[in-house]
C-alpha cells in the first residue's frame, strides 16, 4: 500500500522521515504528535495527552464541536469522538512513550490511516475563535476606545494565533482609528513572547526601512509604544527621522487660521 497518496498532505511531512526509515512505531508517535499539535492550534489550548482531548471536546461548552451539537445523536457524536481520542492517547501513544515498541508496518498503516480520519473530522470542527469574525471586531466602528475593552479582545485570541492576528491586522493598519488601533496593540503586544515580539521588530523595521507612504508613517508612530522605538532595526529608523527632521525644516504654520501649510508629518515626532 502507498501510504502517502492515502494520507492528508500535512500528516505525511510529520511522518515521512520516521516511515521512510521503516521505523514505524516512531511514525505512529509522529502521527499523534501532528494531532495533538492541530488540537491545540484549533482549540487554543496548552495541555496534552487525556487533559487536552477533555479540555477540547468535552464538558457542555466543548472549544471544538464536531457537529451543531442539536440532538442527542450529535451529543452522542461528539462523546464518542472525544472517548475514541481518549483511548488513543491511552491505549497507542502512552505505552508507545514509555517502553520500547516495535510495530510492524502493517499495523502502522492501520494506526495512521485511522488517526488521517481523526484530522479530518477536527479540520471540520468548529472553533470558538474566528480570525476573520476577530479581525472585524478590531476594525468595528464601535469599538470602545480604552484599555480594558483592548484587553478583554486579546483575551479572546489562542495563545498560538496572537502573532498572526498582529501581522493581520498590522497590514490593514491604513486607514484605521489609529487612537483605537494604539489601545489594541498595545494590550496585544504585552501578550507576545519575545521570540514574537522579535518577529514584530523585523516587520516593522522592513517597512520603515522602505515605505514613503506618509499615512503608513504615522500610523506606526501612533499605533506602537514609544518604547518600541528603540527596537526596530537603525537603518530603518534613522531613515524615518530623518524624514521628520526634513519635514520639519519646511514647516510652515498659518496662524489666522492655525493651519500647517506645510511639514505636517514632523509635528508626528512629538509621538516618541
């Protein structure tokens, strides 16, 4: 049997090195491992093994439902969902983690194709996160323009999305309250790991490096800390205040109508 063409695509790059090499009890590990890894990035949760398949999909507000949960049969479905899971983590992965196992491909194949049917029916789960419902909540016009209403959004995003819903929204930054989109970074940035707030720096020094967009300029000066500054590459930020200084060499302020009529961009300096 050509295992690969009968596996989703994902699942085979997880275990392709393990069953190549014919050792196939570690395929099996492998295979449980890219499950645990998907219920986690679906459900937003941080436990493993039995903890996490309880957290997941049981209790009467499971975070991954596999059907619209209506009737007592689709009560049933998901029950029975969650005990099967349960009993892999059980009677498959555990014995495999903590003594030697030597599986026959055979029954390697049987474990692997029956768990590629498990990752089917959690890709077709639904979560109680929706990135593109979030993304719309950030950008909503009655967005509530204070700290507390900042934080309990970021509350709502996965652990493992928070990076994500950054570069999304970042990137659809123009144009936005930048006063409300200040109060929403701010609240997510204080949520990221440092290996992600790396990640943040190097997205914005890019830009900053390149852009000329005077509305993309001002934006980043409004919407980040000011402590933030000094984290971006120096190339990048040299370039932008050097722009600012220029701007406001050929400053010019109309006083009977209290007008910038020219240099507005500079006046953003006083930001950081």
């Amino acid at each position: 049997m050509n295992l690969e063409t009968r596996l989703d695509s994902r699942l085979w790059q997880f275990i392709q090195n393990s069953y190549e090499n014919r050792n196939f009890t570690a395929a099996i590990i492998d295979a449980l491992h890219f499950l645990s890894d998907l219920i986690r990035e679906k459900s937003g949760l941080e436990s493993d093994g039995v903890a996490l398949i309880g957290n997941a999909f049981g209790g009467k507000s499971p975070k991954l439902k596999v059907n619209k949960l209506q009737s007592d049969s689709d009560w049933n479905m998901q029950k029975g969902i969650e005990q099967i899971l349960r009993g892999i983590y059980q009677s498959i992965r555990n014995p495999r983690s903590h003594r030697k196992y030597n599986d026959k491909p055979e029954d390697a194949d049987a474990i692997i194709l029956f768990i590629n049917y498990l990752i089917g029916i959690i890709d077709q789960s639904k979560s109680p996160f929706s990135k593109n419902l979030f993304i719309d909540s950030v950008f909503d016009p009655d967005f509530a323009e204070n700290e507390r209403y900042s934080e309990l959004l970021v509350k709502k995003i996965p652990s493992k999305q928070r990076l994500e819903i950054f570069v999304d929204v970042y990137r659809a930054k123009v144009g936005a309250d930048r006063d409300k989109l200040q109060y929403f970074i701010h609240a997510l940035l204080k949520k990221l790991t440092k290996k992600e707030m790396s990640q943040v720096y190097e997205i914005v020094s890019e830009e900053l490096e390149h852009t000329n967009d005077e509305d993309t300029i001002r934006c980043i000066l409004v919407i980040f800390p000011s402590s933030c500054w000094k984290h971006f590459e120096e190339i990048g930020r040299l370039r932008i205040e050097n722009k600012l200084i220029e701007s406001i060499k050929s400053g010019r302020y109309q006083g009977e109508t209290k007008k910038c009529l020219a240099g507005s961009l500079g006046t953003w300096a006083t930001r950081f």
